[in-house]
C-alpha cells in the first residue's frame, strides 16, 4: 500500500508501537519495523519515534511514525538502534514522569482498557500532521496557499532582492503572535522562523514548513545586510519594547539587528564604557549610548510604528539531525561551517566553534582546581567537536535510562537523601555492573575498560579512555605509562612532581615546614599510644581493604634497602568513638621536606560559593541541592611500590611490626596533590557527559556540593551521583545532606534566600571564643590561636583588633550575606587624593559628575591635625609614612561629603551599589580590593569603610590612575583652587564623618600597646631556651 500511494503521488502515514527489542527476560517480540519490506517501502521517507505520554496518554507506549506528508520532514528518519545484547538503545528515550503499575486488574477490568485509543493531543497533532498535505508549503502551486507565501514568492520571482520596505508589507500578512517571555513585555506583536532551543531541547519552529518562502526573505535580507554573519533563527517584532536578552540559549555570534521599517520615539541602547545613558544589564548597572542601529546586544526602548528584523544562532544545533540542518540551509539560514560541512557529507554535524576575539556573555569559571575548565575548548560543551559531544550524549542516554529505572520517585528519593534517611547507595549492584558494561562498549578497549586496578576503587581506564574521547587534556595520568594512577603514583621526593598546566596554575611560594634531626624510626606521640589498640583495629581494616601491608624492618630493608622510614604516628578520637591515624611525615623521618610539588593546589572559599549561589539564582528556576562526601578520599590514590616503604608506621612504639601504607596517607604533602588530581578528572568527566544540563558543582577535599534547578532537577541530581558511582566513587551516603539549606565544610548555603556564609555552629564557636579571649584580656593559649585562625603571620596587636572587627560585625551584622553585583562598568563617581605633611594632612576630592568638569564640580578640601587624627601622625609630628591611609581616608569622606550613601537602600545583606572612585595612590586600591592590611592604621580605616557601607547595602571600588591625571584633586589637597568654583564647595567637618568605629579601635590599639609596653618592662631579661626545651614545649604539630 505503502508502495502504491507513492509511486501515485499520493500522501500516507504509518503508525505502529516502537520495536522495543529483546525484553529482560529474553524474549524477543515480532515488530514490522524489523521487516526488510517495510524499510524498503518506506525508503527516504521521514521515520521517527515519540512517547504519547508526551501528549498526555497514562503510559509512554512507545510509538513509530513513518509518512511523506510535507510536515513530517522536519522529523528526519532515526530508525531503532540496538545494544549489542539486543536490548533497546533509542532514539525514543525513557521519560521522567511518574506513571502508576503496567496490566493490572482494577475496579473490574484492565488497567490497558482505554490505551487503545490516542489522547487527545495526539490526535491534535496527527490532525495537523495530515492538514500539511492541504497546504502549500512545500510546493509552488495551490490553490490553498496563505496570501504571505504568495506575496513571498512573488518577491523571490522578482529581477531584485527583497528591499526592508517589501519586508514590512509582507510581515502585514503574515499571523503575528505575542513576543517571547524573555522580552517581559505584553505590548506589540513577533513572528519567529528557524530553529529554537529550550531547556535544552533543539528543534525547528513550524514557520519552517508553513512560511518557507517567506523565511527565504527575511534571510535574504539579513545576507545582504550581514555578509557571512552567521544565524539560524529570525524573529520580527511589531512595536514590541524588548529588554536585553539574557541569550542562554544563543551560541556565541553577534545577533543582527535590521529596521523594516522608519521608525520614531525609539533607540537602540548599545553598551560602552564612555556613554551617559545607563541601563540595567543582568542586574549590573551598565554606561551605554544610544544607536539608530547596532550589531550589538541591544535594549530597545519604545517605538512606535516600529519592525525589526534580529536574527541570531542558538545554540546546540547539532542535535538537529541532518535532513533538518539541510532544511535550514535551504531555506536560506547561513550555518556556521562546521555544521554546514556535516551536511554535505550527510552525517551529523559537528558542534560551533568559539568566534575569535572576546565574547560579551563569557564569564570567568570558579577558581576551584577540582573541576578547571581546561583544555582548548575550556569545557564548554557547544565548542567541542562531533565525536565529542556524540560520545558525551550517547554516555548521558545510558545514565539517564539507568536512573529512570533504578530509582523510580525520583523527587521521594532525593528527599530521603536529603534527610539524611537513605544508608546507601539506591543503585543496585547489577544495576551499576550493567551500566559499566553499556559505557564500556562505547569505548576503544571495553575488555580494559571493565578492568578495576589493584588497590583502586576506580575504573581508570574506562576513565581515561571516555576522557580522551571528550577531548580533556590530563586524561593521560589515569593509565598512561609507569607512573599512572593505575599503576601508582610517585611521592616526589625524589623527582619533583612535574607541571599540569592545563589544570593548575603555577606554584609560586612554599609554606615553610619544621626542621628537625633527621631520625628513620620514630615514636609515636602520646595519643597514639594511648590509642594503640584501636590503632591495631584499625590498621587490620586498612589491610582488608587493599591499603595497608603489615611486615618487619629486617623484612622492608631487604626489599627497599635504607628507604625504610617509621613515621611518628598521632590519633585523633572521633565522637562516635572511632579515631583518626595522624601520620606525621615532617619531625623526624623529614619526608614531606623533600617532597617538590610545582602545581598549585588551591581550593573553593567564599568567593566560590557565593557564585554558586548568584548562579543559582540567576537560572530564574527553582533549585535543589545535596552535599556529599566521599569516604576515605585521599586514601583513593595508589602509591607506587617503590615508595611503599616511606610510608611505614607503627600501632605501638615498641611493636616490632611495621604497617606499611600503599595508597595516600593523611599526614603526606603531596596525597592531597594526588587527590585532587584524581577526582578533578572525575569531576570534568561528569561535567562533559552532562553537556548543557543545568548543574553546579563544588568540591573542597573530599566533600561534594551539587547544585541542580529547573523542572528536573532531581533527576540531574540523580543522574550526577549515578555517573560518579559508574566510575567507583564510594560515597558515604548516611553523611548526605541537602535541600534548600545545607552546610558545606562549614558554611551555610541558603538557597531559599539566596545567601551564604559562616554556618551558625562556628560563627557561636567564633564569637564565644572572641569573647572569651577578650575577658581574659587576650592572654590565650598559642595552640588555641591556631585553632581559630591556623599558621597566622600577622602581627599580635592586628589579630587582636581584627577579632573585635568580626566579633562586631557577627554580632550586628549577622552571618550571612548575598552574592555581590558583578560590576563591570569603569565610570568613576568621583577623584580623591590626600597630601601628608609635618602636623597636616589635607584631605581633597571632586565629583565628576556627567560631564566632568571642575568648573562645575562640587569639591571638597579638609585639613586634619595630630589632634583630630592622632593615628595618622608619629610623636614628632610626620605622617608621610601613613600616605596610603589617608590616600583611603580622603576616598571614604569624598563618599560622606558628596551624599553619595544617601537613599542607598539599608539592608546590610545586600550590595545594590558600587561606588567607584580615582586615586593615585597604587597601594590604596590593591588595600581595598583585598579588604585586610597588614599594618596601622590602614587595617582601622578599611574596617570604618567596610562598617560604614554594609548598611547601605553599598561597596566602594577604587581606581588607580597616574598622578600626572589626578591634578585636579591634588591641587585641592594643595589648597589651589583655582579650576573649581567656590559656590560648589561642599562644606564639611571632620565631626561629620563617621569614625565611631575607628576611634574605638585606636583606642583598642593604645591600650593594646600600653600593655604590652608594661608586661615587657616587667618581665626581665629572657633566658634563651635550649633545643630540647623547644622540643618539649611544642605541640604534635
């Protein structure tokens, strides 16, 4: 039948549920779609799958479509796929709806009774399906074609190209919809052609195949207008007021910008860092002009009788299969090459490639080394090439297949975990084991891939090879050569351990480690053997693990020679009565002095997880999120045997057996180097199988935070930690927390309110010990300074004063903040300098105001004496050595004189505005940006400024500019004040300026140095203490 419509020339459709291949328990269904004479018949025709659960129906029921009706083109032909097994591996995925048991006898009759028929949307769009043969879309005659093409195809006949005014005739005929919700506006109408994008789906709009001449058009237009710009979209708006569009979903290429239309009362708002004219962009303030015309992301003001034409390229065109790209191509959308050339040789196409030269919307990635973007695409998934993004999403299909059927209620599920009430892993054994064996085959090596390394939990070389696929650049380390961490990675003691460029950035300074005589076999500390039979326990278990070997000196020595080394060995007791081995590789044996690390190893802080946050709200979704651990991290890295005997301890002293440790040992520089190493690759594999699903990720050690959001977000949760457990990581899931508020390594993320900070259990820790210490009169323990602020440099008298700031301001301010505006604009508010003489410090600014000119500047100049500002001068009366403080000083009252905190909004949580001002002191803004100093009374006045702003919801940016270009406010500080005009002086005192805070603390200070000046006076001369007393008063550490 089949056979006969087409060689009539007539149209048909042929439905029938999907072949679903060999079933679990093996066996294996008939289906016409296995039938060599149903291929034949149905040829080139489109044959595509869909789930009518997607239309409604109560089941998926998979189900195939094949017809040459004109609107099923857009669908292309993607016939079943099969695993080796025989089991079913698309196209038609498994859905994330939660649909009730299969056949089942219920209330008198089966649950199928009704499936037989198609719900209602189904046949809607069967309905339009059939309608497209009554249309003339893809003909060139009719008699029932829409007046649009008509007039389209008449211009394309004609001996010119379409001119804009022909364009705004013929967008009169065509039927207009309300604009996109990213334009949040109801006002004026659009029209959209080409391919789209949302949440991650690609297809093409039904304009392609309804209004084909009348796309034809509109890319001619856009051609002429923009030779070799690249677009796969259109839209025309009809007097619609558009916001700046947000692009998520655009690839990086300028979008164009083209007026049908003479048009009035309307502008198109470019940014620019010199315009007067500012606009809202992200949330960011930005300076910009006003155009008649731009390429550039635009903000469009009111118009009126206005048409625009815009075309852009989204992105993700590459999951559009072939006979769509050729369709686009035809219609006259100029793809970018890459994918273009896929066309041509009719296989999919390859993904965009980055445009040279800066993108507006790029962002700089998370300074965290765990997941780098590295290599040279920088992890973004729209830049890499065809076999990498085809072998991340055939990967993504199998995790997400496995988790729909593993878990079932995926939003019950991670609740559960979120709780805390879920013990273990809810992926079965089998489960996992089947999907290893489903990755692997897609992979070079699959026999090798299964392989899991002696001592390893990981599959290094299923991880290696899936890795060299994606492109990443450290992909090596897992299984490559003899030191690998499959086969064992070195200390490096003895050779350095070499650079990785593409993931860390360089080392640049070494923390300075004890030196001590150099002894082979030592004693373990007091905790130790207070602990020893724990110790024992333990080490028994470590054994039964894979990471520990016991044996004997005489034993190692014959097999290591004299590398043999007995480390002094601490416990730690844990609350739940456990301990915690502390092997000490530095006193004594002196290991962790040798070793050479030339990466370096940094981590997330706050910086990093107020991103995370502005993120997460940023994605306009709702979010969920989980913090995990992983259990015994850096114990996850093998050692090479030749090192082995390095990391020997001892459970007793006297013990004449040696445990000896084949993987990362806590206490060892370079296991946390290994580590991050290790699950760096991990994590970036995750990233790129996830492609362009919407996830965060932070790791700090061995904890994980997991940002998910939008309408399945719990299934990208799932999906996440399934692809972690595929490659071995053992997660310790009765530590899981999550939610919208979690703690992570001692902050408090709050994703309900979207802030973060110091979690509430170490900010009482933190002001209780403040506290304490300040009753005490600051005489504390040394080993409880380190406690609080760890190895501090800084000086006795600062910490002191730092501590009354952060008691403070914990105290009055709280403990959470909200993640701060990215400021991108370098407009200046105003100019300040400060001039430092004998008994005098004359303060200086201007506001520059729109225009900048000093003649019509408010401007205020203020001396100040040893008498109002003691901390800024010396006994004799000098106080050019505190020129940066009062470089800060004149930037912090130029901020009070000018008014410019009035009316900010009084919310101590959120930073609404930055003020940025000019000074040209380089110190002073390299002061600010880090927000701490190291000396007085610089440390003072930042804490006056920080104290003063929060309230007002505000932060202070300061510029560095020469000084041959600040003449203006040094004249002021020169008292010339010849270029200003003495009606705009602002008037103002040194009692307007508030310095409550800074007079405390200076007051703090005086008494500090009184005090110590009395305990020296009173102590006497100090006997020096010998080696051995030094020894003794030391801590473990």
């Amino acid at each position: 039948m089949i056979q006969l419509m087409s060689s009539l020339g007539h149209f048909w459709l042929l439905e029938h549920p999907e072949d679903l291949g060999r079933l679990p328990n093996g066996d294996d269904p008939a289906s016409i779609w296995q039938w060599p004479q149903i291929r034949t018949a149905v040829g080139d025709a489109p044959c595509w799958g869909l789930r009518q659960c997607d239309y409604s129906a109560d089941t998926p029921k998979p189900t195939r479509l094949a017809s040459n009706l004109p609107g099923a083109r857009v669908f292309g032909s993607s016939w079943p796929s099969f695993q080796e097994d025989g089991t079913y591996a698309g196209p038609i995925l498994r859905c994330d709806h939660h649909h009730g048991p299969g056949a089942r006898w219920s209330s008198g009759q089966w649950r199928t009774a009704g499936t037989e028929a198609y719900p209602s949307p189904l046949c809607a769009f069967l309905a339009d399906l059939i309608a497209s043969a009554l249309s003339a879309s893809f003909s060139t005659d009719g008699p029932e074609q829409h007046a649009a093409e008509q007039f389209a195809k008449f211009l394309l006949q004609q001996d010119r190209p379409p001119a804009p005014h022909d364009a705004e005739a013929l967008i009169t005929l065509l039927p207009l919809e309300a604009p996109h919700v990213s334009a949040q506006t109801a006002a004026g109408q659009a029209f959209f052609g080409g391919a789209y994008c949302k949440g991650g789906v690609v297809g093409l709009r039904r304009s392609c195949r309804e209004f084909p001449a009348t796309l034809r058009v509109l890319c001619t237009l856009l051609r002429h207008a923009f030779p070799g710009q690249i677009f796969s979209s259109v839209a025309v708006f009809v007097d619609a007021a558009t916001q700046m569009p947000r692009d998520s979903h655009n690839a990086p290429y300028p979008n164009l910008l083209l007026a049908l239309s003479t048009f009035s009362n309307g502008q198109v708002w470019q940014q620019d860092q010199n315009g007067d004219v500012w606009r809202t962009v992200h949330g960011t303030p930005c300076p910009g002009v006003l155009l008649d015309v731009a390429r550039a992301p635009q903000l469009l003001r009111a118009w009126e009788s206005r048409v625009v034409l815009v075309g852009y390229c989204v992105r993700q065109l590459p999951a559009l299969d072939v006979s769509s790209l050729s369709l686009l191509s035809h219609l006259g959308f100029l793809l970018p090459p890459s994918v273009t050339a896929g066309v041509a040789r009719g296989d999919t196409a390859e993904t965009l490639a980055e445009p040279s030269g800066p993108v507006a919307d790029a962002g700089t990635p998370l300074a965290s080394d765990k997941e780098r973007a590295t290599g040279p695409h920088n992890g973004a998934p729209v830049a890499r090439p065809a076999p990498e993004w085809q072998h991340a999403e055939r990967v993504q299909r199998a995790i997400r297949n496995f988790v729909l059927e593993e878990v079932g209620d995926l939003r019950k599920a991670a609740l559960q975990l979120a709780v805390g009430r879920m013990k273990s892993s809810p992926f079965s054994e089998q489960g996992v084991q089947r999907l290893r064996q489903q990755v692997a085959s897609m992979l070079p090596d699959p026999d090798l891939a299964l392989q899991v390394p002696e001592r390893q939990p990981f599959l290094l070389h299923l991880l290696s090879q899936s890795l060299k696929l994606l492109g990443d650049p450290d992909w090596a380390c897992l299984s490559q050569g003899e030191e690998c961490f499959a086969m064992g990675v070195p200390l490096g003691d003895e050779v350095p351990l070499p650079r990785t460029p593409q993931v860390y950035r360089e080392r640049v300074k070494e923390r300075t480690l004890d030196v001590t005589p150099f002894q082979q076999i030592m004693n373990n500390y007091e905790s130790a053997e207070l602990s020893a039979d724990k110790l024992e326990e333990h080490f028994a278990a470590e054994e039964r693990a894979g990471r520990m070997i016991p044996s004997t000196e005489p034993a190692l020595r014959a097999e290591y020679g004299d590398t043999l080394l007995v480390a002094s060995m601490g416990a730690l007791l844990k609350p739940n009565g456990d301990i915690r081995p502390l092997h000490d590789g530095t006193h004594g044996i002196g290991l962790n002095n040798r070793i050479k690390i030339l990466d370096r190893l940094e981590m997330p802080g706050p910086d990093e997880i107020l991103e995370t946050v502005a993120l997460g709200q940023e994605s306009k979704e709702a979010v969920f999120c989980i913090s995990a651990d992983i259990a015994q991290a850096h114990r996850l890295t093998k050692v090479r045997r030749a090192d082995w005997a390095k990391l020997g301890c001892k459970a007793r002293s006297e013990a004449r057996t040696v445990w000896v440790n084949t993987v990362g040992t806590f206490g060892i520089s370079s296991a946390a180097y290994h580590w991050s190493r290790l699950f760096g690759c991990i994590g970036r594999w995750v990233h790129r199988v996830m492609l362009t699903v919407w996830q965060m990720q932070v790791v700090f050690a061995d904890d994980l935070h997991l940002l998910t959001a939008g309408q399945h977000k719990f299934l990208t949760m799932w999906m996440c930690l399934a692809a972690y457990e595929l490659v071995g990581t053992p997660f310790a899931y009765r530590k899981f927390r999550g939610g919208t508020v979690v703690d992570f390594v001692g902050y408090e993320i709050s994703y309900s309110e979207w802030r973060a900070g110091i979690s509430e259990r170490r900010c009482s820790w933190l002001v209780k010990w403040i506290l304490e210490a300040e009753q005490a009169d600051w005489i504390v323990v040394g080993r409880s300074v380190i406690e609080l602020a760890g190895h501090s440099g800084s000086k006795p008298v600062l910490v002191y004063l730092c501590l009354i700031f952060v008691r403070r301001q914990l105290q009055d301010r709280g403990r959470l903040v909200r993640p701060v505006v990215d400021w991108r604009a370098s407009r200046q508010a105003f100019r300040a300098d400060a001039k430092c003489a004998p008994n005098r410090v004359v303060l200086g600014g201007w506001l520059l105001g729109k225009e900048g000119i000093p003649r019509k500047a408010p401007w205020f100049s203020l001396a100040l004496s040893p008498s109002e500002a003691p901390w800024l001068f010396k006994p004799n009366g000098e106080s050019q050595w505190a020129s940066t403080a009062a470089e800060l000083l004149a930037s912090y009252v130029a901020l009070v004189a000018f008014g410019l905190l009035e009316g900010s909004r009084a919310f101590g949580d959120t930073f609404d505005a930055v003020l940025v001002g000019g000074t040209d002191n380089q110190a002073t803004p390299q002061a600010q940006a880090r927000g701490s100093s190291a000396s007085w009374p610089l440390l003072g006045i930042l804490m006056q400024v920080t104290a003063t702003l929060q309230p007002h919801g505000a932060q202070m940016k300061l510029v560095w500019r020469p000084h041959e270009t600040n003449v203006e406010a040094d004249d002021l500080t020169n008292e010339n004040f010849a270029l200003f005009d003495s009606e705009q002086r602002v008037k103002v005192s040194w009692d307007d300026i508030p310095m409550d805070f800074m007079r405390e603390l200076a007051a703090a200070h005086e008494d500090f140095l009184e005090a110590k000046s009395l305990a020296r006076a009173s102590a006497g001369p100090k006997m020096k203490s010998s080696k051995k007393q030094k020894l003794a008063e030391r801590t473990s550490w």
